[in-house]
C-alpha cells in the first residue's frame, strides 16, 4: 500500500481520482499541531524560542488514522500545498508519523501548483526531503505572532481594557485604517465650482464643454458666467490622438482579491474560499501566489486559444514583471489549468471566480487596446480672462485585449464633429456649487492593495488581517467600507503613542522580508528571533509602570454627571466610549455620547455561590447584548453567571450529550449566532452547530442535527462523510 497525504478532503478526492488506485489519498485537515493556545510556556525562550507543539483539539482521531495507514504503507508521500504553510504541515505530519515506531516506510514530499493528472503524475516522479528552511521560516513566523501577542495584549488588558489584543501585522493594518480616519477627521470642506456649458454646433449638434478650472471665489464665477453669455464662442483646438492600452498581467492573491471586489462585490475572505474549491477540483493554479509569471506551456496554450477564437492579430506573448522583490517566480500566476474551459464550478460564485481567472489570463496574452481620444477645447472670442471649456471622447478603434475583458472597456464616448475656428452657439451657461470632499475610507480591496504596496503581509494573509481586525471588534464593515470603531481607535492610539517603531510600515515590512530570508537559508531562525525579541521585551517592560489609559478625552462643558453635577471625561466600554464622571470610583455616574444616562449594574440581594464567601463577589444585573443578566460583581476575575431556570427550560432539549452522558444539549448564544451546546459546560465542551434531531449518525455515532431544506439532517461533525449526505452515494 502507498500512502499520500494532503491538507483537504475535497482535494484528496481530486486526485484519488487521477491515481487510479496507486495510492491510497488521505487529508491532515489542515493543520495537525499547534502551540498550546493559552500558555506563553509553549515557547522555550532561553532555549533558542524552541516551540513546544501539541496535536490540535479535534484532530487526535486524523492523526491515528493517517499513523495507522502509514503503519501499513511502503511508502508515505506529503503533499500538502506549495508553500511555507503547507511546507510546515509536512513537517508536522512527517514528525508524529516517524514518533510511530511501526511506521517502517520512508517519508518523502512532494508539490504541485495546479490538481490536474499530468501535474501530480509528474510531482510523484520527484519526491523529495522537506525543505527545513520552509518549515523555519513558517515556525518563525508563529512563533514572533505568539510572543508579540501575548506581550502587546497582556500589556493593553493592563492599560486600556481587558480583552483587547493586539498582533504583530493586524496593528499595523489598524493603524493605516486610523491614520485615514484622522485625515477625514481633520479634513475641513472648501467651496468650489463647477462651471459646464451646453453649445450648438454648426451642424446643430449638441455639444457639452465644462470649465477646465474650478474656481474657489464666487464673484470669478460670475464674471465667467456673465462675459460667458455675452460673448461669442469659438473652438480653438481639436485634438485627435491614437492611444494604446495594454493588457493587465495574469492574477496573483492581491490583484485577484481587489478585481473579485470591485467587479463581483466579494470580500478577500468570500474570494479565497471560492478560489480554494477551484483549486481543490483540479480548475485553477495555487490561489495564494505573488508571481504573475506564466509556465512556457501555459503561455502557449493560450496564445493557441486567442489565435483559433479571435484571429492572430489578437494574440501576442507578455512577459510581465512581479511587483514584489520575495515573489517566488518558480510559482505561476492563478490562471486556469485547462484554458479551454471557458466555464467551470458547482456554484454561481465559483462560475462567476472562475470566469474573472479566465478573462485575465486569456487577455494577457492579446494584443493591446486601440483607442481614439478627442479632445475639443473652446474660448470665449476676445476675452483671454476666461478659462478654456473642454469636453474629452474616446472611441476604440482596435479592441485587442478589451475583446475578452469586456468589464476593462468602458463605454465609448462620440463627440460631435467640429474643427478649429468653429463659432458656437450658446444655449447654456450654468454653475453647480460643491464642496470638496475628504479622502475616501478603505474598502478590502482598497486595504488589500495597500498592504501589499508597503510590504505587511504575504498573499496568504492578506483576507486574515482584515477578518481578524473585524473580529476584534476593531472595524466595522458596511457594505465594502471598512469603519474603524472607538475601541479600534483606542488601541490603535496607544501602540501608536507606546510603540510606534514595532507597528510602522518599515519595521513590519523588513520583518517580512526576514522571514523570506529564513526561508531562501540567508538567515537564521534563532538570531532573527532573538535580535527581534530582545528589545522588543524591553520595550514592553519599560512600559509596565505608564498610567492606565482611562481618559479618553474631556467632555463637553454642558455634559455633566447625572449624579453629583461634575465633570465628565470620556472613557471606553466593550461597546465604545460613554462619558462617565471624572469623580470616579467616588460616583459612578455616566452617560451615552448622544447624552443619556447609563445605570451601572444593581445589586441582587444575593452573593455569588463562586467566590461570594472568600472574595465577597456579589450578584448584579447588567445589560448585555442580548438583554440584562445576573452575573458576579467581581467579573472578569469571577465570570460566574446566574441563568434564569425558565430561560434555560426553554432552551434545553431532551438529547442527551453523547461524550458526558450527564447534560443534555441546550440552545446558547455565541459571537457567531446560535448554537447548541451541552449543559454540563465547562466540565463538558460539548458544542454542534444547530439543534440535534436526537439521532446518531451510523456513519461516526455522533450527534445528527438539523440541516437545510435539501439536507433536512446531517452528522454534527464537519469531516464525516454524512454530513454531505447527498455527496455519499455519488
């Protein structure tokens, strides 16, 4: 038996497929091993930062099957993807599978940029040693996010409010985000002009020129409407010039997450989700790349394409440069594996993905773009005191690329025909007053595009950083703008004021470039940690005895405490700012930004059954999210919360919790929605996703639960194959 492994089941099965029963296809599911989530101690600092990793929770029945597989194999293959990320989960993979002393066959690695048969064929004909450098460079980078999160955060708990965090490329991004919001804060309007004119040819047709200026000053307005009306008009130049447009290079993980964006309104999460399964069915190249190189074959096929489909006046080779210097040019750019497909996937959002890869690489090896700009200037005859009127066309003449990226075209604009010397006839003259306007928040796209201009973070972490900082409570996102919150404010200000050098554009981008450095063997895993962490530590130390960051700000004159008549200050909650009394903790007085006041927690009568009777916690309603609750007076360091027992009638439900076999499973809510969890938490972590039927899935002996209207029930666990029941029988 031969064993192959990657990290998907979706892509285990795309090439199970294509190996024709050579080798026996499993999936880690992504990563196997992990750093212990609560515990600094997983890194062994005087050591040399040695990580000390642990099998993630949930995945200990993967790791037996995959070492009881390998037990049985001649030979084991890694094939995970082809890169740092997926370089360390061999890594992984091959370390607990060597642990297995049964385990007798060799362990060997593998990659390929695209799931086609001839890609993996060709892969499996040159096995090779797991890249070491790779591996470090991938545990580098774990490990300098660890340390620098666990200090930076602990440090704001501290300082600012407990619970917030703080991460070595996500404050960066949260600072570009505040450094706009600044600018809009700061941005005071200034009235403008907009002077257009509406003119009839000699051959009466209708023609539009605007102001080539924008006069700040009313009364230059005026004088430009009254000479304007009063006077003749001429047209001084006609320019017609012939223009080209070249085409766009194929995608990489950046342009493709903007143009997914603007065009089909995905975030670079929704994008590299819908790219993934792509990838994974064997339809496009690897997803997270910074190359925009085409492999020799691939160029060809599509020049072949353009050539039989459009003519060969359409096709032309284009090598195109890579932006970023640490691009790996032995990866390609995304583009389709079978360019001939001109549609692919299972859903909408896939066919619509898949099209956007197509267009672009299909258009990136065409010819360019012909196009007719017309420029018509008039004057007013006589008056040199009155700026030039203008109005700009453009034709296309030739479309070359434009034939297949339609969306990149644009609408062609006819002007009239006139030439120089031709008196015009005024019909109109008109002013439309504006103000000019701050500069525009970021969308994802928008964000995407400028970290990867200053060099903070890879193709593969570009969509985390921005889900990361939203799942902090950070940002807000409305439709495709990104809000940067007070709490995000917050933050942000206080590693900008503490920390400015560790969350700046230089220091995050080099940083990257050290890790790129570790993994091409140019530098060393133990000094770049240690000459990071070294003044890093001493930085976070010497900032333990600074003031707590309490006040936010003054209030205004007229808002005082609601209680005893003083001054207020601004300060923040889990929910944003509110003004509370400067007198505090003497009156507890607040109130709303909008000015209304807030009652603080009241007391139940009651101690709290934790710690009531060592720590004198007492029970306090307080108003949460979802409505008031009781918990302990002394919260967060006694988390105790009282539920009410027809409230928690109700949400029970009469299926006994499978793993405990003493709660049952009940209906809570979490930051994500609704689920379904056991009562005997926290001695039993129990959790589904919707309401258990109350059935056992014959497949695993889990928990079966509610579906869809297609699937009206499928098994609670995500890597049985019953929880695609409809999948099975295919």
């Amino acid at each position: 038996m031969k064993l192959l492994i990657v990290e998907s089941p979706s892509k285990a099965k795309t090439i199970e497929k294509y190996l024709d029963g050579a080798f026996t296809v499993r999936a880690s599911v992504g990563h196997i091993r992990d750093l212990p989530k609560s515990n600094k101690k997983a890194i062994d600092i005087p050591a040399g930062f040695v990580p000390h990793y642990e099998v993630s929770k949930g995945k200990e029945k993967v790791v037996s099957e995959l070492q009881h597989l390998a037990e049985k194999s001649k030979e084991i293959i890694l094939a995970t993807d082809p890169d740092r990320e997926g370089e360390a989960i061999s890594w992984h993979l091959g370390e607990l599978l060597s642990e297995d002393k049964k385990v007798k066959a060799p362990i060997k690695r593998v990659t390929f940029h695209e799931i086609t048969k001839e890609a993996v064929t060709e892969a499996l004909k040159e096995p090779r040693d797991i890249d070491q450098d790779l591996v470090k460079a991938q545990e580098a980078r774990r490990v300098l996010d660890r340390l620098v999160g666990y200090d930076l955060s602990g440090l704001i708990w501290k300082k600012v409010r407990y619970g917030l965090s703080a991460g070595r490329v996500q404050s960066p991004a949260l600072r570009i985000l505040m450094e706009r919001e600044r600018e809009i804060r700061a941005f005071v309007p200034e009235k403008y002009w907009v002077l257009s004119g509406l003119f009839e040819t000699p051959k009466k047709d209708k023609l539009t020129l605007t102001c080539a200026e924008e006069p700040r000053d009313e009364k230059v307005v005026e004088h430009i409407l009254e000479v304007g009306r009063k006077n003749d008009w001429v047209v001084s130049e006609v320019k017609e010039s012939e223009q080209k447009r070249s085409p766009r290079a194929p995608f990489t993980t950046s342009t493709l997450q903007q143009t997914a964006s603007s065009r089909l309104g995905f975030s670079p999460s929704r994008t590299m989700q819908v790219a993934q399964k792509l990838y994974e069915g064997g339809h496009i190249t690897y997803m997270r790349t910074d190359s925009t190189n085409l492999s020799k074959q691939a160029q060809a096929a599509i020049l072949s394409l353009v050539n039989k489909n459009y003519g060969k006046e359409y096709a032309e080779a284009h090598i195109y440069k890579t932006k970023s210097k640490n691009a790996q040019e032995a990866h390609e750019a995304i583009r389709p594996t079978r360019i001939d497909k001109e549609s692919v996937g299972s859903t909408e959002e896939q066919k619509k993905l898949y099209r956007l890869i197509w267009e672009r690489a299909v258009s990136s090896q065409m010819t360019d773009a012909k196009l007719l700009k017309t420029k018509i200037v008039a004057i007013v005859s006589g008056d040199k005191s009155i700026p030039e009127f203008s109005a700009n066309g453009s034709r296309v003449l030739f479309p070359g690329w434009l034939k297949v990226d339609t969306a990149a075209r644009g609408e062609d604009v006819e002007l009239p025909l006139v030439k120089d010397g031709d008196k015009l006839k005024l019909l109109e003259l008109n002013s439309t007053e504006k103000e000019t306007q701050p500069p525009s928040r970021y969308t994802e796209a928008g964000l995407v595009k400028e970290l990867e201009a200053r060099g903070i973070g890879r193709p593969s972490t570009y969509a985390s950083i921005i889900k990361t900082i939203e799942e902090r409570g950070y940002i807000n996102k409305e439709g495709r703008t990104l809000f940067p919150t007070d709490t995000g404010d917050v933050v942000s200000s206080f590693l900008e004021k503490y920390f400015p050098t560790y969350i700046s554009d230089t220091f995050t981008a080099e940083m990257e470039n050290e890790l790129d450095d570790i993994a091409s063997g140019k530098r060393k895993y133990v000094k770049t940690l240690k000459d990071f962490y070294g003044p890093f530590s001493e930085e976070v130390k010497s900032k333990e005895k600074i003031e707590k960051a309490t006040n936010m700000g003054e209030a205004p004159a007229d808002m005082l405490c609601p209680k005893c008549g003083s001054k207020m200050i601004i300060k923040l909650a889990r929910n944003g700012k509110f003004y509370s009394c400067s007198r505090y903790p003497d009156c507890d007085g607040a109130r709303t930004l909008e000015g209304k006041e807030l009652e603080g927690p009241k007391e139940t009568g009651e101690m709290c059954p934790l710690c009531g009777e060592k720590e004198g916690g007492k029970l306090v309603v307080r108003e949460g999210r979802y409505g008031s609750f009781i918990s302990c007076s002394r919260y967060p360091k006694c988390k105790f919360i009282k539920e009410d027992e027809e409230e928690k009638k109700r949400k029970m439900t009469n299926v006994k919790c499978p793993v405990c076999s003493k709660g049952h499973m009940m209906e809570r809510r979490g930051r994500f929605g609704i689920f379904y969890s056991c009562s005997n938490y926290p001695e039993c972590k129990n959790a589904i996703k919707t309401k258990p039927t109350g059935n056992i899935c014959k497949q695993c002996n889990n928990l079966m639960m509610e579906g869809t209207k297609t699937i009206p029930e499928r098994c609670s666990i995500k890597n049985c194959p019953n929880h695609n029941p409809h999948k099975l029988n295919k």
